[in-house]
C-alpha cells in the first residue's frame, strides 16, 4: 500500500512496511519532487517518484522549468537502468487540453516539456474514467468558480512491474476540506512475491500452498460456499461501476479467502516434481499391494495359510487389475481361483515349498507388467533440468532460436484476397446464402441456467490458470455467487472486453516419451488461462455451435463435430472400402490416410488463416 499527500505543497509519501523495507535511496528537490528508489526481490528496481508543480504565473515559470527538467532527468536515468517508474502528484496542468494541441497541426510544439517527455515515451496515464462518457474523471474543483479539471495524476512506466486493475476518483469533503479529490489506482502486487535472484532459486527450494477442495469434507464446502457470499456482499465504495478489473477482483478475493478459511492446506515444493503423478496412483497403489502380498507369503508355511491369505488377497486385487490392464486377462486367468487352490495343491503332487515357489513364478509376471507400466509413466512425466538458462537475454536468445526453426516465416505468396487464383477465390469468399444477424445469437445475455450447466460439465482436476482458481470452485458457489459471476461475463460481452488477469497465461512444458536433450520441440507446451475466461468461451462456442448446427452453416468439405451431427456415414464409407478389398481379387495394397485436423489447425500458415477472417 503507497499513499501520496501534499503536505502544505510539498509532497510526502506513505509506505506499507512491506514495501518500505525495500527502500534503497531518496532524493529530494526544492521541497517540490521526492523520489524513493526501491530495490524488490529478483533484482527490480522501483522508482516512485511524488510531485507538486506551483501552477503557472509569471514568478513559478522558472521553478516550474526546473521542476519538470529535473523530473525528467530523473526518469532518464533510471529508465537507463532498467527500473521501473510511477509519478504520482500535483502537477497543476491538463493533459487533455495538451492532447487537443498534438492533434492540432497549427501547434507543432506543443509547450508542456514533461507531458511531452511521457507522452512521447509511451507512459500510461492512469486516470479514473466516467463510465458514461470514457472520460477521464476531475479531480480539482476551483474554489472560486466551480470549475471543474484535472490537475493530479498517476503515471507508470510501460510494462510496469505489477498489473494496474483500475482507478477511481473519491470526493474528500466528508473527511477532510480541500479542493482536491482523491486520485486512487488498484495494482496487483502479488506478483513480486514470486520475484527471487537466480541465486536464490539455485540455493533454496521454493514451495506454495495450495488449497486441496478434493480432500475437503462436506462441512467445509458449505463453509466455502458461504465465506464466498459473505465476501460478495462486503460494502463497496463503487458498488454501482462496471469496472471489469474491480468486479473480477473482488469475485477472485471472496473465492481465494474463502479458500484459505475452508479448505485443507498443502504446501507442495515447486522445485521437486510430485512424486506420484495423478494418473499413476493407481498404478502405484496396485503395485505396492501386490508387493505387501509378495512379502508375506515368506510366513506362509502350511497350504492352510496360504489358502487364507490368498482368499483375502485375490477379491480385491483381481478387480483393480482388470480395470487398468482389461487386455491382460489371460495373465489374470493363469492364477488359481481361491476355492479351488487348494484342490491345484494336492493335483500337483509338489511339496509345499516347491508349490509355493511356483505360486510365486506365477505374480512375477503380474509384477514385471505394473513395473513396466510405472517406468513408462514415470519417464513421460519427468524433465531433467541439466542446463537452466536464467539470465533474460539467453532466454530471448533460445527462444528465437526455437521458434524459426520450428515455426519459420511464412511461405504464402498471398497477401489479400484479390492475389489468390481463381479457383481459391470462392473458397475464401463469405458464403452469400448464409445470412450475418444469425450470429446476434452468440452474444445474447448469459443467465443463471445456462452458466450453472457449463459449470456442473466442466472437468475436473485440470490445471488453473494464474488466479489458481480451478474448476471445481466454481461448482460449490451458490446462486447469489452465480449471479455475480454471469453478470462479469454479461459485461464483457456488452463491452467488448475481459478484465486484465484474464489476458495471463502460464505456459508449462509437458514431456513427450522420449528424451529431453534441453530443446523445447522434445516437450508439449500447453496454456494455462483463467477458468473463468474459459467457461465464457465454452458458453459462446456452445452457441456459435448451435447455431452453425441449426442454421447448417458447415456443409459438404466443410463438415465438423457439431450438435446433432454424427460421423456414421464417413465411417460407414470406410468400412464399405474396406470390407470390398477383401473380398476384391485384386492384389493391390490400400492405404488410407487419416488426418487430425485439430492438430494440423496449430500448422496452418498464419498469413492463409489470417485472410479467412478478414
């Protein structure tokens, strides 16, 4: 938490602790500029920089030129560094009034040094807008006409360390008497908590919490379901904006400390992969029970005990066996049945030692195939590290690497449309029977019903994306948490946008079966998004879908998997073609080639992809 005051004009700033201890230098200028130089984890540099800029008159011009040079320098010098900037403050001048100027071609030059300085530079200029208009908000009311302007801002430097969510502007007059408003911005900060040297990601392990909803009892997800109605229905001091960022922030905030006060708490190593992956647990469980058998049949010493213990273990065995190897019965079927072992026992005319032995010989295969099954997971499922790049251009240097050899440029001689031939022109062509407003029905308001049943279909123990908000949250939250939650998705369809977390995305490699050898094509990389986000584009290409389906939009060549659609027929040719070569006395060889085209859509040259949805 940051707060900038002016102080009988001179600014002051206002740390939290938690940022104050990162405070490396300070400096001031004529009681009207200060600057603190923060140093956070993982080497970056924040310089947040206070100002009160006299307003303009015949004595103030020279210290006004002097302020703005100096800020100006300042932030030269630490751009130099790479060091991220926030100026906040007082500056007793209007922007948009220097924006008219810029567009005005009889002004060349507009006046304004340091607006020219950050416009020119591509700073953000945080301003709280009107959400009527899209204006930005005043923030000064003149004492003696009433006026209103903007005087204060909050500027950050572009590709600012910490996400900005959104600003508004309060009226002070209840707290305080003062011509000025109050200029607030929202940033997530979360961020930096991850933020460490390399070195001491070399040295140290690093480890999250994570809240296990899979191993919650009933009561606490009742708790969670209602922590999360009792975070939604908090005071807010803009209850009645439309700000995405400020919704979804709030929405997160309920889910997140909801979380933390139900669920069960794990803390998992981020350094250590997981020693069981989830998808060979049951593998594991199976092999350590018949490895615990294996071991106990060195106390069996009469036919009598091991008909007992094999009455106990076979049951519940065999089942889950047949449930992961269903191919292997016949590995299933060399083994005695329990009422009848001891009847193969006396046949076999063998001692019980040597009988024993041999009863042994027939779990090894047993073994040797889940052992098999283990090794083979367990080699898809690990990464060796042996070569970390950390420093940033190594990694923008393998990364281009990677991508032109395995992406290149593209190779379409086609620019437009009018470049193609003739007989690809129609291909590219918007077809003129299908009519354009029957896709108004793709953005129609989502309600309640609908958002519920996406959510009830979601999977389960997948992946979340940057909020670590999975799936399964969602299914717990009650009608009034819906509600909250299709009205965000409401608002971003009216207005055409998403809030800012959403447009995060993790990218986490996946190994394929084989080597690593440290190059990313040996991987499969996939993307982590936001839940949410990804239930709103299931909602509008359930209905994009429906509506293709409905209106028969894809036809012939351009048959796909929509509702109501089946693939008998294309399977029925198959098969007819196969079933007629092997009765044919043609001794002529049949290939058939079949394509996954999800797979070939990833291949398909971004220029020829580009001009269908143009």
């Amino acid at each position: 938490m940051v707060f900038l005051f002016i102080f009988r004009q001179s600014p002051c700033w206002c740390l939290h602790s938690s940022l104050a201890m990162y405070v490396i230098k300070k400096r001031f200028f004529k009681d009207r500029l200060i600057s603190l130089l923060l140093q956070l984890p993982g080497r970056q540099n924040l310089l947040i920089i206070g100002a009160y800029i006299p307003p303009s008159s015949g004595l103030n011009n020279k210290l006004i030129a002097e302020c703005h040079s100096t800020l100006i320098n300042w932030i030269t010098s630490a751009h130099a560094t790479g060091a991220h900037i926030m100026l906040g403050g007082d500056l007793n001048a209007q922007f948009d009034s220097f924006i008219k100027n810029i567009s005005n071609d009889e002004i060349r030059t507009p006046s304004h040094s340091l607006f020219r300085f950050l416009h020119t530079h591509q700073f953000d200029d945080l301003c709280a807008l009107d959400p009527s208009t899209s204006f930005p908000l005043p923030t000064f009311t003149s004492a003696s006409t009433g006026q209103l302007s903007r005087l204060d801002y909050l500027w950050i430097s572009p590709d600012f360390l910490a996400t900005h969510l959104w600003s508004y502007v309060m009226d002070t007059l209840d707290t305080f008497n003062s011509d000025h408003m109050l200029l607030i911005g929202f940033f997530d900060f979360l961020s930096i908590r991850d933020m460490r040297a390399p070195s001491y990601l070399k040295q140290r392990s690093r480890y999250c919490t994570v809240y296990n909803i899979h191993t919650a009892l009933p009561d606490q997800k009742v708790l969670f379901t209602s922590e999360v109605d009792a975070g939604l229905k908090l005071p807010d001091t803009l209850a009645s904006s439309n700000n995405l960022n400020r919704i979804w922030h709030r929405f997160k905030s309920a889910l997140l400390n909801a979380a933390r006060s139900a669920f069960p708490k794990q803390v998992v190593s981020l350094n250590k992969a997981k020693k069981v992956p989830f998808e060979l647990q049951p593998y594991q469980h199976i092999s350590h029970k018949l490895d615990h058998y294996i071991r106990s049949l060195s106390r069996n010493f009469t036919i009598s005990e091991l008909y007992g213990s094999w009455n106990r273990f076979y049951p519940s065995f065999c089942p889950l066996f047949l449930e992961l190897f269903s191919e292997q019965k016949d590995l299933i079927n060399q083994l005695p049945l329990p009422n009848s072992l001891y009847s193969v026992f006396i046949s076999s005319n063998l001692p019980f030692k040597t009988y024993l032995n041999k009863f042994k010989g027939l779990l090894r295969p047993l073994k040797k195939l889940i052992s098999a099954k283990l090794k083979l997971g367990f080699d898809n499922y690990n990464i060796v590290l042996d070569r970390v790049l950390v420093a940033p251009d190594d990694i923008h240097a393998a990364a281009i690497k990677h991508f032109q050899n395995v992406v290149g440029p593209s190779r379409s001689p086609f620019k437009s449309l009018n470049e193609l031939p003739e007989q690809w022109k129609n291909r590219y062509t918007p077809i003129p029977e299908i009519n354009q407003d029957i896709y108004q029905l793709v953005m129609a308001p989502i309600d309640n019903l609908e958002l519920r049943t996406v959510i009830n279909n979601s999977p389960s123990r997948k992946a979340p994306g940057s909020s670590s908000i999975p799936y399964e949250w969602f299914k717990l939250l009650s009608t009034d948490g819906i509600s909250y939650l299709c009205h965000l998705m409401n608002l971003c369809l009216v207005s055409a946008d998403i809030p800012e977390d959403w447009r995060l995305a993790s990218i986490v490699l996946i190994p394929k079966p084989h080597e690593f050898e440290c190059l990313l094509k040996n991987t499969h990389p996939i993307t982590l998004l936001e839940t949410a986000r990804k239930l709103l584009v299931k909602i509008i290409t359930d209905w994009l879908s429906k509506v293709m389906a409905s209106h028969q939009v894809l036809t012939g060549d351009n048959f796909a998997g929509l509702p109501g659609s089946s693939v008998t027929t294309p399977i029925n040719v198959l098969d007819g073609i196969m079933k007629s070569h092997r009765i044919s006395s043609s001794s002529q060889e049949l290939w058939i080639l079949s394509q996954d085209i999800s797979k070939a859509f990833d291949s398909i040259d971004l220029t020829m992809l580009k001009l269908i949805f143009d």
